[in-house]
C-alpha cells in the first residue's frame, strides 16, 4: 500500500483519517472493509485523476495475482458506504474499460489550515521591522521574501510595500538586538513590477 501525502482528507459530510483507517460520516464510524478502504485513500491522494485499473490493483494488493472482479466488488462496496448508487457520479467516476477517479470537492482541514498559517511576528520583531522601514501607517502590511541577498550566509528579507510598490532589503535580519531581534536599516529598491520574476535583486 503506498504511502499517502495526507493523513486526513475531508469531504462533503466524510472526514477520512489514514493513520486511524477511520471513515467518518458528521463524525461517526462508517463500517467499510479493508480494501474498499484502501481503494479510498489511494483515490483521495489522486484527486480528478484517472487512475487505471491496473494501478488501482497494483497499489491496494501490492502481493500476487488478483482478479479485477475484487476491484468492482470493493468499489461497489465504496461506493455503498459513501451513499451512492453504482450511476451516481457524485464522488467517484467510473470510465468503462480503464479505471476509476475521485471526483468529490475536498476541503482543507483544520489541522492543515492551522499548519500552513505562518506563525504571527513578535513584537519586537515588528517594531524593529517597522524603524528599519522608517515607519508605517496604521493597519500597514508588507509581503515578506527570506533569502541571503547579499551572500554572507546570513538570513535577509526582501520586503515589498503595498501602498507604493517599492521594495526594500533588510540585511543581517538574524543580527541580536532587543528582544533577540534587529534589522539593518532598509535598502530601497526599484517598484515591484519592475522585476520579472517577483525576487528582488541584491543590493549592490
């Protein structure tokens, strides 16, 4: 069974923990059996892609020979847990002679939501951040790159201003200050939409 890039996938009113092996519908236990299960997740970790019977038997009974009859039969049985009649297409779609794919609108879970949310910046960072910038107006935001600009090996942000479009780096960002956190005073750079490629070039 291969390895999955998520361990919790969610779905109209479905919530599927892989590491548990639980299919939850509104939060309880939806009985499914082993295989039908694993045919789920290997569907949930392909969305809208078809993935042929072949692969689909390849990745959920890895050992010996198995009939493609077993795959229909838990499909059915997938199919049956989630609510669906074998015509429905709400979830899982069926193209005669290949394979199969998931169709359903996945949804991000909290755990993930809460995991790709950056963490917030200290304050002493965004008072340091804010004199290295000159200041800023009130409710002021800044799209923030980390990267070594200028090839000493140290932690750099390259930091755009929304209001005028200029780009500013901040050398040494990792240097000690207060609270543990200092910045270099900003060098200003060209307008944003000056650099093809959105990375701001070094200081010279």
């Amino acid at each position: 069974m291969e390895a999955f890039t998520e361990s919790v996938y969610e779905f109209g009113s479905f919530r599927v923990d892989t590491d548990s092996r639980q299919l939850l519908k509104d939060g309880q236990a939806v009985a499914l059996a082993p295989k039908a299960f694993d045919l789920l997740c290997c569907l949930l970790a392909h969305p809208h892609r078809l993935l042929a019977k072949e692969e689909l038997l390849k990745s959920v009974w890895p050992r010996g020979f198995v009939e493609e009859g077993n795959l229909s039969h838990n499909i059915f049985l997938l199919r049956r847990a989630l609510g669906e009649s074998p015509e429905e297409h709400r979830t899982i779609v069926t193209v005669p002679g290949r394979g199969y794919k998931f169709v359903g609108q996945m949804r991000q879970s909290a755990g993930r939501a809460a995991a790709a949310s950056p963490p917030p910046i200290p304050a002493a960072a965004a008072d340091a951040l804010t004199a290295a910038l000159g200041g800023s107006r009130p409710g002021q935001t800044y799209a923030i790159t980390a990267g070594d600009f200028n090839g000493d090996g140290k932690l750099d942000l390259a930091v755009v201003n929304p209001l005028d479009g200029s780009i500013s780096i901040l050398l040494n960002a990792t240097e000690p200050g207060v609270g543990g956190v200092s910045f270099a005073p900003a060098v200003k750079l060209a307008r944003a939409e000056e650099h093809q490629d959105g990375v701001p070039e070094h200081p010279a």
